[in-house]
C-alpha cells in the first residue's frame, strides 16, 4: 500500500469536489471508462456548472457589498 496522503480543501474545492464526484459516477453509470479521462471531463464540467452558476448568481456576501 503506499504512503497516506493528507490533504484539506476549502469550502469551495470540496464543494467541487463533491460535484465532481457525482458527475463521474453518472458518467461511469452510462457506460464511460472509470478512468482519468473520464475523471478530467467530470472536474471540467463541474468547474463549468461552477462558473455559469457565478456568471448569473449573487451571493450573500456580494449582495452585501
């Protein structure tokens, strides 16, 4: 087995992260290969989602200002 990693994600990485992971398991779900590729197209779409989201939304704190 290899050597523990340790590593901690701000609030929105893990928020991302959490997308991330379901579209990769909807993607492998539809048949994709559980591989990186896969993997990477899953991120990039999460970051994608993410940006539009940002695009057209205000946040609390951006109302605030």
């Amino acid at each position: 087995m290899g050597q523990t990693q340790f590593f901690s994600l701000q609030p929105s990485e893990a928020t991302l992260f959490r997308g991330a992971c379901q579209i990769y398991s909807g993607l492998v779900s539809a048949g994709k290969d559980a591989d990186v590729n896969t993997m990477r197209k899953a991120i990039s779409d999460a970051l994608t989602i993410a940006n539009i989201i940002e695009a057209h939304v205000d946040s609390d704190e951006e109302m605030s200002m």
